[in-house]
C-alpha cells in the first residue's frame, strides 16, 4: 500500500472534488447499514452536510468507523461530526460545500440557520482507487 502521492491525490480531486455520490457505511448494533449521500473530498477526506439528529450521526457517534464507496473508489476511515455549519471553525469547508452542492442546496433540503444542520468528516485512512485499469491502493 502506497502514501497518498502527487498522482492519487490528483485523481481524489479530479473525481470526487466536486458534488459526488458516495456509498456511507456505519455499523448500528453490530449490523451494516448503508446509505448514499452527497460528498465532497478535500485533503483525504469527504466531506457531508446532514443533520445531527441523524440515523447515521447517532450510530457515527457510537462507531466512529465507517467505509465508503463511490466511482470506481472504496476506502474506510473515522467520521467526526464537525457540528453546525454555522460554526467559525467551519466556515471554509461550508463555503466549499455550498459552492459544490450550489445546484441544489438551497432547495429546502437543509437550513443554514437550524443549529442541527452539521458537517459530517469522514476522514479517510486507506482505500483502494481504480483508474484506466489500473489499482491504485492508498494509505491517507
């Protein structure tokens, strides 16, 4: 397994850096459950606007680990809830997600100013990519 390089990174980007459908997988007493949602990968990690209240935040929060799973890419690693968008600390990561998700964000599916408006981080530890035939297979 290889360190994230100048190469795989490119591809990370060029893929997932923009509004992306991903796989997330959580654990809730000892069973998978599964669910898609819109990503955003930035420096090894996807990024996801939800609310705290969530199925996936409630079982995040008892099993932080998870996996995902999205064009051509599989890879697993911790999940964080960030808290509320509107947090200081959150800012340039909501920007970015409000620029991503720009064609459907405010649409009524999530509301800035509900403090149980949160990003989820699902920071990424290895994972497998494929592209034009080949593996590539990553440490984060």
């Amino acid at each position: 397994m290889a360190r994230l390089d100048l190469v795989t990174a490119r591809m990370m980007n060029e893929r997932f850096g923009k509004d992306s459908l991903i796989a997330l997988a959580t654990v809730e007493n000892g069973k998978p459950r599964v669910r898609t949602v819109n990503a955003l990968y930035r420096g090894g990690a996807f990024y996801v606007i939800t609310d705290a209240r969530s199925s996936k935040i409630r079982q995040i929060e008892a099993q932080a680990d998870v996996a995902v799973s999205g064009d051509w890419f599989t890879g697993e690693g911790v999940a964080e809830n960030q808290g509320w968008v509107g947090l200081t600390k959150n800012d340039r990561i909501f920007q970015e997600l409000k620029n991503a998700f720009s064609a459907w964000i405010n649409n009524g599916h999530m509301n800035e100013k509900n403090e149980n408006t949160c990003i989820l981080k699902v920071q990424l530890a290895k994972g497998t990519l494929f592209s034009n035939g080949k593996r590539y297979d990553i440490e984060f």
